[in-house]
C-alpha cells in the first residue's frame, strides 16, 4: 500500500511546472514514475476555429504551458468524500491542475486507464479553460493539526489491535519531525508533509484501513471514532499535499 499513484503524479508534474514556470530550467531531482507507460496532454483551443495543440511528455507540456503565458500551476484535491469507495478504482481521486496566466486560468484534468499487456497506466490529461478568473488559492502549513491527528490514528490502530496501522501512522508522526534534505522545489516542512502524507496514505481495496479497520471498529463499537478520523485523515493528507506541493 502506497500513495495513490494518481495523486503523486499529478503532484510531481505540478511541481515540475511551477519550478520550469519560474526558474526555465527542469529540477533535476523530481524522479519519474516507473509505473506509467506514457502520458498525453491535449490544450484547450485559445480561440475558435483554432486546433488543439497536444504534448507527448511532461517536458514538452511544460514548455508549451510557458509558450503560451502561464506564470504559475496549483495542485487542487477536494478535502471532502462522499464515499472512500472510489479511493481504490482509477480516477477516483478527484484532483486537477490549475494553471494561471494573466488574465484566465485553465484546469487540467486527468483520465488514467490501465494497460494489462504491459502492467502499467496509460494517462490522458485534457486542459478545460475556467469560466472564470481563479483567484490563486493560499495554503497553510497543517504540521501541528496532523500530529494530533496521528497520534488519535495511531491510538485507535493499537486499540482495534491492527498493528500494520499503527506503524503507519507512527512512521508518518517520525516524518513530521525529521529533517529530510530539501529539493529544488519545496522546503524542509514542505518535504515532511509529504513524506508524512505518503507514509499516512492507508486508502485502497481489499485490506485496506478503510475496509480492515472499518470492521475491526464496528465489533468494538467504535463506528463513529473511526469514521471521523478515516474522513479526518483523507482531509489532512490533502492538505498537506497541497501546502507542500503548492507554497513554496
């Protein structure tokens, strides 16, 4: 069980952007997935009767983004599920770029589908112009809320005798407080939230937090507890994602 490998990667290609859109230079250390078989971007038309554009890699995506005036890119995830169901099946992590440019903003959406000849994800991402001017969102740093948040998560693992968890949750509580060396690209308490968030990442299918933990917390009463925090948890990964991907 990892990171949903959707949500890194959308992560990753921000934070490439973000640093090309500022430094017009590449960051040497944002390693690729070796998971994904190949990637195509398809621009949005910027006027009618134009044909739109298409890039067959991150770099040349990137370069095309800069071409046409954008200045920055925001990795958006909604803080909010309806069900952690869709958690487990491709695309079910609702999140999307925003690239700003002077005067509008575009998002980037994606759509994965699996290739079992090669066992590995094929992803198209499709840019939608934004009805209106998106103002850029401001993230703040949520080190203090998820240590609590960690500590409860790691309490109710060893409550419901689910140990995997609660070394999960112990190793996301130790990222928090380690010091890892900085990339180009993020600070030291941007690379503690994301390592922290990828250590806490516990969402899948079939023996998953939320369908091993989920049963082990209904025989011992404690449905409500475990709801909250799961839903607590999804919104403090989030979070945390985006301050470290998006406020640097």
């Amino acid at each position: 069980m990892r990171m949903n490998i959707e949500l890194l990667d959308m992560s990753n290609m921000t934070l490439l952007a973000k640093y090309y859109l500022r430094h017009g230079t590449f960051a040497a250390s944002l390693a690729e997935s070796d998971g994904i078989a190949l990637r195509r971007f398809r621009f949005a038309p910027r006027r009618a009767g134009e044909p739109a554009a298409e890039a067959a890699s991150c770099e040349e995506w990137v370069k095309e983004l800069s071409r046409r005036g954008a200045d920055d890119c925001k990795l958006i995830i909604p803080v909010e599920l309806g069900s952690f169901e869709g958690l487990s099946r491709a695309n079910g992590v609702r999140c999307c770029m925003i690239c700003f440019y002077g005067d509008r903003a575009t998002s980037w959406n994606k759509l994965w589908t699996f290739d079992p000849l090669n066992k590995k994800w094929m992803v198209q991402y499709v840019e939608i112009p934004v009805d209106k001017t998106h103002e850029k969102p401001v993230f703040e740093d949520v080190t203090d809320s998820m240590a609590v948040l960690l500590n409860r998560l790691r309490d109710l693992s060893r409550t419901l005798r689910l140990n995997e968890y609660s070394f999960r949750f112990a190793a996301a509580l130790k990222a928090l407080q380690t010091d890892y060396v900085a990339a180009e690209f993020t600070p030291p308490v941007g690379s503690r939230l994301m390592r922290a968030a990828t250590e806490a990442y516990v969402f899948g299918g079939e023996d998953s937090w939320t369908e091993k933990a989920k049963f082990a917390a209904a025989g011992k009463g404690l449905s409500e507890e475990f709801d909250a925090l799961t839903r607590a948890l999804y919104r403090g990964i989030a979070l945390s994602m985006m301050y470290a991907v998006n406020e640097w």
